[in-house]
C-alpha cells in the first residue's frame, strides 16, 4: 500500500498570500488530521476530518481551514500568510472510529513564509 | 484542553545505556498515550502506546509506564544503539478512536557511539 502522500513537499510563499496543501491517505483510511510542526512547540494539532466532517478543531486562528473530498483526500489552506506560519505541516491518516489509534503521518510539507 | 509536558529536551547517552523520557498531562479522561519517534527528516512513526487500564507495555528494548494518579507516563529504551538517536513525542489523547493527539514538544536523544 502506499503511504500518506503530501503535496507540494517545498514551497515559499511571502506574507498575505495563502497557500492550500493537499494530502492523500493510504487507500481504505477515511480519518485525516493536520499538524504543525515547529521546532519550539513540536506537534500542533489542526483539525480531523472523518468522513467529509470536520470532527476536530485545534486551537489555531479562523485563517487556518480544511476539507476533506468524497474520496478521503484533505486540503488544508492557510490565508493572509503570516512570517510565524512557516512550518512543517503533516498530514496524518487512519482507518476511522474503532481502530487501533495508530496514526500514520506523511512527510510533510514545508512551508517558508517571507 | 489538554496540555503535556516533555522532559528533558535534549538527551545524550552513551551506547548500550538506557534512556528515559518523562511527560505529564493535564487533562484525567485522557487514556490513550503513544510515542512517536522522528528520524532527522523523516515522518514520525509510532513505537509503541498504552492504554490507561494497564501500567506498563514493553516491546524488546522499548518499555512504557503509566501512572494515572500522578497523571504521568515514561519511555524506556534500554541498551540503546545509534539507530536509536532520533526526536521522540509523547502524546495523549481521549476515547479509543481520538484522533486528535496532544503532543508533547520532544525530545532530541542521541547515542554516542
């Protein structure tokens, strides 16, 4: 099987822009959940969809926003780019309710916002 | 919300030492705790995990304790080698199918060699 995909792997952006991440998750999982990563404050979670539902929300301002696609794939977008929003977002992925809550992560993608 | 705290940071050991990672958390519902470990570069990957109606888990040279009273759990590795220098995370989180992990903010171990 293959593993949770994330797209792009790189990107820069400047402040004010936004940007939409995509992340694909091994076939059969239909949880998805988004995590920031920075090097003081570690894993941050975002939000969980299941099912095309939002079903978990983190502690991050309103410019932060997902969604999850019929066929479990997720986008995340991040609007009005601030410099502190440079960082490594992950997107990880389950089976769904019941499982054994084991999650499995993508490589990342990282974004530099100057 | 919940809030877990990671300790040490940093860690450094000497091969075929043992190492432990101590964290603490916030929040009595939480009773679900995995380890993420995260190669320089790599994704995280989860080594092991406990639920909080057991006290300890261990799987070859890795180990896990709880100690729901005092509301904290620990990561043992013992004999440790080079392969096992990496960022490690703890993590707690409510209900069986919870998705959304409280980190803790990890901890850079290195073996010397």
């Amino acid at each position: 099987k293959a593993g949770v995909t994330q797209t792009p792997r790189y990107l820069i952006k400047t402040r004010g822009q936004q940007v939409t991440l995509s992340c694909s998750p091994i076939s059969g999982h239909r949880s998805v959940s988004w995590y920031q990563q920075t090097p003081g404050q570690g894993l941050q979670f975002l939000f969980e969809y299941f099912s095309e539902t939002q079903r978990n929300k983190g502690n991050f301002p309103g410019r932060f926003s997902g969604r999850q696609f019929s066929n479990s794939r997720s986008e995340m977008n991040v609007s009005t780019l601030e410099l502190g929003d440079s960082a490594l977002y992950l997107c990880a992925s389950k089976p769904g309710p019941g499982d054994t809550g084991e999650l499995f992560f993508g490589e990342g993608s990282r974004l530099t916002v100057l | 919300g919940e809030n877990v705290e990671q300790h040490p940071s940093t860690l450094s050991v000497q091969e075929g030492d043992s190492a432990v990672i101590k964290c603490t958390y916030s929040d009595s519902a939480s009773n679900y705790f995995p380890w993420y470990k995260q190669e320089l570069g790599k994704r995280p990957q989860l080594i092991i995990d406990i639920r909080s109606n057991v006290g300890e888990k261990k799987d070859q040279r890795i180990a896990v304790t709880l100690n729901k009273t005092a509301k904290h759990f620990s990561l043992h590795i013992t004999e440790t080698q080079p392969e096992d220098s990496a960022v490690y995370f703890c993590a707690a989180s409510k209900g069986t199918g919870a998705n959304n992990l409280f980190f803790g903010t990890g901890t850079r171990l290195t073996v010397i060699p």
